[in-house]
C-alpha cells in the first residue's frame, strides 16, 4: 500500500498531543487498539511535498497562542494549495470555533450548530470483532442490553444530577434542542425504563453506580468489568448507546464491531460519514422526544427482518465498523477520498 505524504510540523508546546501522536494508554475497556495510522500508513515529508498538513496537537481550548499556531500553519496551506487538519477531541469541545481554513476533527457534535469545517470522527476503540463475529438467531422478541454507568454512589451526586438534568428540562421548554444537552445517564435510565415497561423486548441490564471506563472511578474489579460489559454485548440483539457526556457514544462503536444493532437516542447527533453509510440498515434511531417508545423503534426495525436477512444486517454492521469506523479504517477512508490539491 503506497504510503500518504503528509506534514507533521513540531507540535504547540504545553498543549497536549493528539492520541496518534502521544503513548496510547490502555483502558478497562481497550486493551488492543487498531493500527496506529499516523504511524503506519502515512510519511512524513516537508510541506511543499505533502498531499496535507495535519497539526499533532489536540486542542481543548482557544487560546492565543493556538490562535497564532493554527494560523501560521493555514496560511501555509493557503500558499501550498492543500488541506490543513486539526484535532478538537473532547466531550465539552463542541462550542469552539477555530480558523475557518483549518478542518476540525472532533468525536462530540451537535447537528444543529456545527461548525462548517468540522469533521465528525469515531472513537478510538478496540476492533473486539476482529477474531469473527458470533450471529445470533432471530427468535420471537429481541433482547435489548445496556452495561454500564446508569446511577451514582452518593446522595449528593445524584442531587447535583437531578439539577443538571432540571435545568435543561426548564431551558427546554423555550429551545427544545436544549435537552440535548441532557448527560447521557438520563437518556439511559429513560430507554432502560422504558424497555422493562413492555413486554415487546427482552431485557439484559446491567447498571453501575461509577463510571467503569477508568480504573480511577470502577466499583468492581476491571476484569469482570470488561468480561460482563462485552458479553452483554454479543448476549444481546441490540443495544442501548446514547451519549456520554460528550455527543457521542463508544459502546455504538463496540457494537457495531460485534455485529450488534446500536440503540441511537438522537439528541442531534452528528455520525462519522454519514454521507457514505447507510445507518438504517444497523442502528436504531430513536429521537429524543420519542425515547419512552424505544422498544417500538427497536420492533419496528427487528419485525420485517426475515431470519436471513437479521443475519445479513449483522454481518453488515461488523462490516460498516471494519470498513469505516475503526480509527485506521476511518482515517484512510477519508484521506484517500480527499481530492489532490497541490
């Protein structure tokens, strides 16, 4: 595979790096993650000679500093004639705005006021499909699962939590995209709710108190973590991932990776190549205003399925993630599709 020529100049100091350019740590979650594209696939040339110029650090914030950085380095892709890329990777980044000549990558969006130069991309997560997927059989109700954060260990978090969610509810109801904005522990008590009021689906939850993706804040021990979040994945149909507390949700890629269907609460959501992947084919949208009916979203996708054709969609979504949406996948996706410029 001919390599990308890009330039990666030295990077802003005191700004910390994007994942490709700094040691990768490994998570509860993550232990093995894909190819390092930036590394393997792509060689380092001067700007003139490059197809691209891709600055190695991820800004959390606007500063001047970056301000002057990011700018010295689009006036140079100005005067070459090719693509400047920036990386914006963090849940409260959304609202940032930067020179309108760089193009932003960012995992949290909202559709509703994105930026024009943003480019929403995938997590980076583990391909813990990659040893092949195991197909499950349609049976007469699908089984719905969710492992994860879905409480809080203490009084007081819960009532900073009842604020939080308050707020939004009240703003609301003068700009109805402000529950969007709602932590993603609502959106999963709701579609967990509503999914055990029914007898439309079967049901596989398994809910913690703390966040079990740091081992900083796990209540169990981190193998069992890992063991009883993946099997509550392959063990189920489909399963429930909305946000975080950023825009976007790593438990849908997992999914996807195991040829599971993600549950999508649509809180304005932006999904990485949307204009290439057809999402209706493997996910469940479910828009925000509509979550108490999540198990008829989930119906509506699962009951005209032939048993064929919900392996087929399983089979499918594994593909989309491998193709798409894992990091190397993704990055070499998008660049091979950027049109030469200098």
């Amino acid at each position: 595979m001919q390599k990308l020529l890009f330039h990666i100049p030295p990077p802003l100091e005191g700004i910390p790096l994007a994942l490709w350019f700094a040691p990768q740590k490994k998570g509860v979650f993550n232990e093995k993650f894909p190819s390092n594209f930036f590394e393997n696939e792509i060689e380092r040339v001067s700007a003139p000679a490059a197809r691209a110029i891709v600055l190695p650090n991820n800004f959390l914030a606007v500063t001047a500093e970056a301000e002057r950085y990011i700018k010295m380095h689009a006036d140079e892709g100005e005067r070459l004639g090719i693509p400047v890329f920036i990386f914006s990777l963090g849940d409260f980044t959304d609202h940032l705005r930067f020179d309108p000549r760089v193009n932003v990558f960012t995992f949290s969006a909202y559709k509703s006021r994105m930026a024009p130069n943003g480019i929403v991309m995938p997590t980076l997560t583990e391909d813990n499909g990659e040893g092949g997927i195991i197909f499950r059989l349609k049976g007469e109700k699908p089984l719905v699962s969710f492992c994860g954060m879905g409480g809080f260990p203490s009084p007081k978090k819960w009532l900073v939590y009842y604020l939080k969610v308050g707020t939004f509810l009240l703003l609301s109801m003068a700009v109805p995209l402000a529950r969007a904005k709602i932590v993603g522990v609502y959106w999963r008590r709701a579609a967990m709710r509503a999914c055990v009021r029914t007898s439309l689906v079967d049901t596989l939850f398994i809910t913690r108190r703390t966040f079990s993706g740091s081992r900083k804040t796990i209540e169990l021990d981190p193998e069992t973590a890992r063991r009883e979040y993946l099997e509550s994945i392959r063990d189920s149909d489909f399963v429930i991932a909305p946000k975080g507390d950023g825009n976007y949700s790593n438990r849908f890629l997992k999914a996807l990776a195991l040829g599971r269907f993600p549950i999508l609460i649509d809180t304005d959501c932006v999904l990485p190549f949307e204009n290439k992947i057809d999402y209706s084919k493997v996910i469940v949208r479910v828009p925000m205003n509509g979550v108490k009916n999540t198990p008829r979203y989930v119906r509506n996708f699962y009951d005209p399925l032939s048993p064929e054709e919900f392996a087929a969609r399983q089979k499918l979504a594994r593909e989309i993630f491998e193709k798409y949406l894992r990091q190397d996948s993704f990055f070499r996706a998008f660049f091979e599709a950027q049109p030469r410029q200098n």
